[in-house]
C-alpha cells in the first residue's frame, strides 16, 4: 500500500500530469490507483493548508482547514478497505514546506508506505517561468531586475544568504534537491525520485512515462496524449503589457481603489493573464545566454547531490541543461505592443471587483468592453 506525494516543483509540467491523473480517474482505480477527489479544488486547498498559505491565495482559512486530512483519509480508505494499491497526491504549492510541516503532511498518512517524487525542469526555462508567474501574481518587475535581485544574488545553498538572511525565492523555489531532502528526511531511505522534464521538442507523453516510472504504476493506465488544459506561458510583449497593468493597478490602490488578493488572483491572474493575454500569439520570452554560467553548475550540483542521497532519477541529466535564448536573439524585457492601454485596463479590471461584477476581455485595443 503506496502513497506517492508530488510535491512539484513548479512549473514542471504538473498542470499537464494533474490534468492527466483527474481526468482519467476510473482508468486508474481499475489498475489499483487512486488520485482521491474530495471535491473540486481539494487538492490545491490541501496543499494550501499545510502551507499554511490561504492569504496569500485569497482564500478563506476556515474553508482550508481540515482539507489535507480529507484527502488523505481517503487515501488511506482507498488502500485499507478497497484493495487498492497505490494513492497519488499532487500538487506544487506543497515543494516549498518547511520541515516542520512536512512532517504535519506525513502525519496522517502514518503507517503507509510514503514515496516522494520532485519534478525538475533546465533552469533557463525555469528562470522565465518564474518571473512570469510572478508578474501574474503582481509585480511589475523586469527580468532584468530579478536577474539582478534574485538570479545573480544567491545560484545554492553553499553560496551564503542574501542581504535579508534568506535566499531568493527562484533559488528556494528550483532547488529539487532541498525538496527531495526536506520531504525525505522523516522517510526511511530509498523513498525519493526526481522526474525530469524532457527539452523542449520532445514528445508530450514522454513526461508522463518517467512520471508513472517514478511513481511505480503503469504508464499505460493513462492515455497521455489526451486533451487536457495547459498552464498558459505569455509572449515577451504580453508580459511587458502585464507589468504595465500591474503598475497601474498599484497606482489605484495607493488611491485606496486597488485589488485585494482574492480579486486579484480572480481578474488579473486567471481573468486577463491566462484568459486574455495568453490566447494572443507572441514571440517565446527566454533567459539570454550571458546566464548559462549562473544557471548550469547549479542544476548539476543539485543532481550529484540527488544521486548521493540514493533517490531514484527518471530522465536524461542532459535535460537540465539550460535553455536559453540564441545569438542575437531578443531578451525577455520588449516594449508592450502598440496600441494597447494599461491604464484603461487596470480601470476596467478595479471597476469589476465588486461582489456581483465580472470582468470581460476587452472587444479590441481601442477601449474596454462593458460589464
């Protein structure tokens, strides 16, 4: 009786295998897997709650509370009294746990055979995922500030702290091995795998088979080509319109008429982000080649300290590599496209934010639609 925690990392290709594991359910429970519904959302407000993180998320604790225990009863059900065999839990908000709530996480699944796996990507690719998602969080900064503040600032745990005594989120955030070690610590050894992420080009579904490898069930329980919702990335000029609209979404809430985080994870984030911005075309943002340096001996660092600890590697090691932009290629920070208006819509977006308000995508560039 298996337990297999995926606890990330983020963006790493876990919207595609959440996608995979909720949508194919029943082919799993016929193979003695279970990928335990609570009810929708669950498993996000799960993670939430042993995080610790409902603010942040604009969530409301009382309705996290309890949520992680759910999930994992009925995990626990599945394999005790169903006779199945293996229980998946998933979700990347949980990579970044303390010990201290690792060891809360572990706790109600005392008893059962608890494997972790960590999914890893090159961090190139890494580096502007990073920034975007925050830029759709809300910030306003440009990849060369985060190169300056967090990239260059702190490339492993061996280099020291930074000026606060805490290293940079994206070091925090990408150190696979840290995950591995903070969630296999109160493990017995051999309970740890690392996934990697295959390079860009490569098939969809070879994921999915080092996954299922990692995870020790059989890939073919799952169709990995099927349709399934993708977590949208944003052109270089979305992201630079984005930053502008952060900025000017801040200017109003410095008026005492901004967003608070529900709203703004609701308008901006999933709303003109992902809704909007996403589904228009846009040239490919990569980190520029003078970090090849910063962002290889890092990755390689982390992958001998993986295999030292004993933990199971699925992939190629030469997918750490980072992917980075060519010569003469464009950086990440451009010019917003011509002709759109941040400061129009940030109105539009603060003008939705009441209760009974939603906001629509604007009809064309000229102006925002109506609500």
């Amino acid at each position: 009786m298996r337990v297999v925690l995926h606890v990330g990392l983020p963006k790493t290709g876990t919207t595609y295998l959440q996608a995979l594991l909720a949508g194919q359910r029943e082919s799993l429970r016929s193979g003695g897997v279970v990928y335990p519904f609570v009810r929708p959302g669950a498993m996000f407000e799960g993670a939430v709650e042993v995080r610790g993180s409902a603010a942040k998320f604009g969530l409301d604790p009382a309705r996290v509370q309890g949520t992680w225990q759910a999930v994992c009863d009925r995990a626990r059900t599945f394999l005790e009294q169903e006779g199945g065999s293996t229980a998946l839990l998933s979700h990347e908000v949980l990579a970044g746990a303390t010990p201290d709530q690792v060891r809360r996480a572990l706790a109600p699944l005392a008893g059962l055979e608890v494997h972790v796996v960590v999914t890893a990507r090159d961090l190139g690719r890494q580096a502007v995922a990073h920034w975007q998602e925050e830029v759709k969080l809300g910030s306003s900064v440009s990849f060369a500030e985060l190169e300056h503040s967090q990239l260059r600032c702190d490339s492993g745990r061996d280099a020291g702290p930074d000026e606060g005594g805490r290293r940079p989120h994206f070091w925090h955030a990408q150190d696979f091995a840290d995950a591995l070690r903070r969630w296999t610590d109160p493990l017995p050894e051999g309970r740890g795998h690392l996934v990697l992420a295959p390079p860009p080009g490569a098939p969809r579904e070879l994921l999915w088979q080092r996954f299922a490898q990692a995870c020790g069930i059989d890939p073919a329980l799952v169709d990995p080509g099927a349709e399934v919702a993708a977590n949208p990335s944003l052109g270089a000029e979305q992201v630079a319109l984005l930053r502008a609209v952060n900025r000017e979404v801040e200017r109003l809430g410095a008026r005492g008429r901004g967003l608070d985080a529900a709203q703004r994870h609701r308008l901006v984030k999933r709303g003109y982000a992902e809704g909007v911005l996403a589904a228009r075309p846009g040239r490919p943002a990569r980190a520029p080649a003078g970090l090849a340096d910063v962002l290889g001996p890092p990755a390689r660092r982390w992958l001998e300290e993986v295999v030292a600890q004993g933990h199971g590697v699925h992939g190629d090691p030469g997918d750490l590599d980072p992917v980075l932009a060519g010569p003469g290629e464009p950086g990440p920070d451009v010019a917003p496209p011509a002709g759109e208006d941040p400061v129009a819509v940030a109105r539009d977006l603060v003008g939705a934010s009441g209760p009974s308000r939603s906001w629509r995508p604007w009809r064309g560039r000229g102006g925002p639609s109506g609500r």
